[in-house]
C-alpha cells in the first residue's frame, strides 16, 4: 500500500480545537510521507468570510456571554426530533448555496485523493457535492469530542473516527453503517505518542520531581473561569506545584503572571504552549475545561482530568462520558477545586484507579490510525480527478 501523496483536510476555526485535530492529521500525513502535498483549508474562511463572521462571530458570543442560550440550541437540535432535522436540512442548504461553489472550485484545483473533515460544515457541504455528482474521491470525517451530535452524521461519509466503541450506536440510530465507523480516538498530534525525557522537561522547566505538577488550561482561547480556578489552587490544601496554560488570551497570561508572584506554591504561567505533549509528560494531574482535543490529550498522557465549568452543549457532554469512564472528576463550584485537586492527589489509591481509566481510554496513535485508514480508502477507490491541473 502506498503511502498517501495529496490530501485536502477541511477545519473550521471555532475555537482552536478543530484545526488542531487538522494540524494532526496533517502532521501524521507528513510523518509517513514527507513528500506528500498537504493541503489544510479553514473552510469558511476562504469560501465565505460574511458567513464565517456571522456565524462564528455569532457562536463565539455566545459562548462568552450567553452560553446557556448556546447549550438550550445544542440541545435541541440532537436526536431525532423533527424539529432537529429540520434545523440540520436548512442550515446545510444555507451552507451550500454560499460556500459549495468555492470550495468545489478548490477541491478541483488540488486534486486530492482523499477529503478529510475536522468539523461537521463542511461535512454537510461535501455530502452535498457527493450527490450532485461533483465529488467522487473518499471523505473521512474526524469527530472530535466524546459525544456524537447529528449535526456531523451524513449519509455519503466514507468513514468516520470516533472517540471509542461505545460512539458508534448514534451512527446506528441515524441508519448509518456502523462498519464504517472506526473507534481510532480524536486525532491528536503524533508528538503525543513520542517518548519523553520527563527529568530533562524537569530541569529545564524548573520544577521540583518531589512536588506533583498540576497543569490548569482553559483551552486555545483562555475561557472560562481560569483566573479564579488558578487562585483557588494557589490558595487550596494542595501540596503541588501549577503549569498555567492560557492559550491565546494574553490579558488573562499578564494578569496571572502577577498574581502568581504572591503565591505560596509555584506557578509558571506559560501563555500558549506548542509542546502539551511534554508539559503533559511531566505532570500528573490536569485541571481545566472539558474541550475534546485537551481532553483527548490528557487521556494519551493517562492523566486524571478534573473538570471545572464546561462550556453547556458538548463540553458537558465530554465531562459526562469521561466522569462516567471514571477518567476525570466534575467540580460543582469553582471554590471546590482546591479540596478536590488534595483529595484526588492524597488519596493514591483514586488517584491509581482514574489514571488507569484515563490510558484505558487514551489514543496516542490516534492521528497514525486515521492516516492507514486513509490509505485504505484510496486504495479501495479508483476514482481520478479529470480537467485541470494543480497546486
């Protein structure tokens, strides 16, 4: 089987989480084949930028100012309400009426030889194409939470990645075929099944190998209540030492750097960090929001996660199935995490037990995984783009 050569991989940019399961992918693609043409398109961004700003301005302001409201629609528009399904069928007609022409014209000048998805838009657009006869090359799409929401399901999917076994029956109860469903976990950078020298991030991160580290996210953009949760830790029962990730929110990484100078465990505030794969090498517990790919991460590394406010819709659907895993521990109340964070590291015993369940669920590979079956699915096909050549 031969490796891959030109592969288009469709992100949308809500967040970071699903350009980084992109990015993955990308990077397990260029492991195997250095060669092969990499082609990563935030979708909206380059077929319609109104759309893009009016509908991910409009989910990003929600999510920051009124994310109960975003919750109450996420909601409502899963299973297999009628409602539901009408809601899927018109947004996905707005979708393609905008941004299909764009990105056919795209797709016909890089010629891949395989579609991979990261985020369900430009599933439905792709779907679309395939039954118009526009499309004919294998579309793999990326789930990437822990929870399967109808909006990613269509019917003309070569394949689809899920986080485990247990994510297949939504497919099963939408009439897609199971088969064809591969439990390969969230695609997550390759760096992640890399060994580690855990004494050398030690040293150069000066930390102390006695001292547990804690590392606190809150995600790609910094949300959430991640100042107040820093504080409690700082201030709470533990005995550890804080790694601080704020992501992209340079405020909040000014406004923690100062009000860790004061505090009586230490705290590196790291901003945003491009090696997770090490900090999470060498820490031992992660406390944070319940984002899929963050979660993903830490479940490869086999650390504990305990959650602290996710996001409604499916954020909470991710903190409900790892808590039901027995992976991660939901805190109530922000005031809580600092007892919660000293139960969970004085007690070695829970401690054994969630660190177990997280590696029992955590894919390294993942990335590796959903690349052979891409390979597959080429193989298996013989379709060849016609008309003009590119890139």
């Amino acid at each position: 089987m031969g490796a891959l050569q030109r592969v288009a991989i469709l992100s949308v940019s809500a967040g970071t989480g699903h350009m980084r399961v992109a990015e993955a992918l990308a990077a397990a693609v260029k492991e195997e084949n250095p060669g092969a043409q990499v082609f990563v398109l935030d979708t909206f961004r380059y077929a319609s930028p109104f759309l893009e700003k009016l509908v991910l301005g409009t989910y990003m302001e929600m999510l920051k100012f009124t994310p109960a409201v975003y919750g109450y629609l996420y909601r409502g528009a899963e299973g297999r309400r009628p409602l539901a399904g009408l809601v899927k069928q018109e947004f996905n007609r707005i979708l393609n009426r905008v941004a299909a022409p764009r990105l056919a014209e795209f797709l016909q000048d890089v010629r891949p030889q395989v579609i991979a998805c990261t985020h369900p838009f430009p599933v439905g657009i792709l779907d679309q194409l395939k039954k118009r006869g526009l499309l004919h090359v294998p579309v793999v799409a990326a789930v990437t939470d822990f929870t399967v929401h109808p909006f990613w399901i269509f019917p003309r999917v070569e394949a689809y990645l899920v986080a485990g076994e247990d994510l297949k029956e939504p497919f099963r109860q939408f009439g897609y075929p199971v088969e064809r469903v591969h439990a390969t976990g969230i695609p997550i950078d390759p760096a992640f099944a890399r060994p580690v020298d855990v004494r050398r991030l030690q040293r150069e991160l000066g930390l102390d190998p006695a001292l547990p580290a804690v590392l606190v996210t809150g995600g790609g953009l910094g949300m959430g209540p991640l100042a107040e949760v820093v504080r409690r830790l700082m201030e709470g029962p533990a005995s550890c030492q804080l790694l601080v990730l704020t992501g992209q929110n340079e405020q909040l990484r000014h406004r923690l750097s100062r009000l860790a100078a004061g505090a009586a465990c230490p705290v590196k505030v790291l901003g945003f960090a491009r090696n997770v794969h090490e900090l999470m090498s060498v820490a031992q517990l992660m406390v944070g929001k319940a984002g899929g790919i963050s979660c993903a991460e830490a479940l490869s590394k086999g650390l504990p996660v305990v959650i602290v406010s996710p996001l409604p819709g499916q954020e909470e659907r991710n903190a409900a199935y790892l808590c039901r895993a027995g992976a991660a521990v939901l805190v109530g109340r922000v005031e809580m995490v600092g007892q919660e964070v000293a139960s969970l590291l004085g007690d070695k015993e829970r401690y054994r037990r969630m660190a177990q369940a997280s590696a029992g669920l955590g894919r390294p590979r993942a990335a590796r995984e959903a690349v052979a079956l891409m390979r597959l699915l080429v193989e298996e096909s013989s379709v060849r783009w016609e008309g003009r050549a590119g890139g």
